[in-house]
C-alpha cells in the first residue's frame, strides 16, 4: 500500500517570494513520484516528476521538487511566485510494478498568491 | 494530439438514479484510468482499463463499472446514485507501457446527486 501526505491544506503567499509546498510519502516498495496543477475548474497538469537519475527535477515554469529517499519527501519549490501560479497543487506517487501503475494523490495544497 | 475530452462538463442526477460519463483519449493511448474527486480531496483511482479488459481497481463497488472501445473512447457508469457520489470524475489515459509515465487528464465531468 502507499499513501501520499500533503502536510498543508492552504499556503498563502506574497508575490515574488518563495514557496515550499510538502509532500511525504508512504510505500513498501520503490514509487515514482509527481506533481500535479489543478487550476479553477480544470483538470490535472503534471508539473513535474521524479522516475529516476537526479533527485532534483525542474519544470518548465520555475518549480523543482527535490526527492529525499531518506526523509521519503518530495517538496515542490518555487523561488519567486507569481499570481498566476494560483491554483491547488497534489502530490502523488506511482509504484514501479508494472501493472499497478495507478496515481495515489495526496489531499491537495491549496497556493494563494497576495499581490 | 487532441487531447483528452469529457462529456458532459456538468450532470445533475437523482438518487438512484444511473448515469454514464464518457471519455475520449488521444490516437494511440490505449490505456485509460478513471478517477473520482470529492470536493477539497484529492482524486482517488477508480478503475483502469487496457484493450477493453479492467486490469486494476480501487476500492470502490461494482455500481461503479467501465467499458473501453477500440476507437480510444471510454465510459465510466454509475448505478445506484448515492448523495456521496457527487464529485469530479477525471480520465486519464496514456500509451501502454509508457516508461515516461505520461498521464494526460481531461478536465472532467462533475456530477451532483441529488
């Protein structure tokens, strides 16, 4: 079984400052890992994912996310945050078994940019 | 590439009444995954679907049900409506196989039971 953890529901933050969004994951065996955008009545956009090689990935937008086995995390970061990167933000984890490839979500962090 | 289309955009259903939901993925992704958001949750794997055959599911009842053509169009139907079934159904698709873990989502269809 896996299990993704969002540990905040709602992150307000003021533009052009920097932004952590936390992700924590359970699983008893080896995962992929994503980030998914949810704009106001949209669907899922990947942001971004880790599969393997360098635990440092980077979107096209600005956003990395950096995968720690030890700490089992995946934070999402943004140096500089811009209004239109309001929207909510869910983690989600994939096992590697082939077959079993469904998304588990974590409950969603909801990103509010305060000009 | 098109994209990955839902319809309806919006449904209202009557308790226990049945509804279908319907999908279409793009050219070649021959794999295809329903998901249910509740509102301020995050989504939840219902079922996926590969050459027309169910080969995963979570953990939902079998009034939840699905059915894949050969065109890469896929239902979702739902029978028995309860009030808690109100959500956003989301598909996603993706080629077999695709070590890239390329997931395309539509914008859904939400459905409020009533």
């Amino acid at each position: 079984a896996q299990s993704v953890t969002q540990l905040d529901s709602q992150v307000p933050v003021f533009e052009e400052a920097p932004v952590e969004l936390r992700c924590n994951y359970s699983s008893s065996v080896s995962v992929y890992l994503f980030w998914y955008v949810q704009y106001p009545n949209q669907g899922l956009q990947l942001l971004l994912k880790y599969l393997s090689g360098s635990t440092l990935v980077e979107s096209i937008n600005g956003f990395e996310a950096e995968f720690n086995k030890s700490q089992t995390s995946f934070h999402l970061r943004k140096p500089s945050v811009h209004i239109s990167d309001t929207a909510e933000y869910f983690c989600a984890v994939s096992s590697v078994w082939f077959g079993n490839e469904k998304l588990t979500f974590g409950t969603g962090t909801r990103l509010t940019i305060i000009p | 590439e098109t994209g990955v289309t839902q319809s309806p955009t919006h449904l209202i259903k009557t308790r226990g009444q049945q509804v279908t939901l319907r999908c279409s993925s793009q050219s070649g992704h021959n794999t295809v995954s329903w998901y249910q958001q509740a509102l301020g949750q995050g989504p939840q794997f219902i079922f996926q679907y590969y050459r027309e055959e169910e080969n995963g599911r979570g953990n939902f009842p079998p009034r939840f049900s699905g059915l894949q053509f050969p065109n890469y169009s896929s239902e979702l139907n739902v029978n028995a409506l309860e009030l808690d079934d109100s959500a956003l159904y989301l598909c996603a698709s993706r080629p077999y196989r695709d070590t890239n873990y390329g997931y395309t989502f539509g914008s859904g269809t939400r459905l409020t039971v009533v």
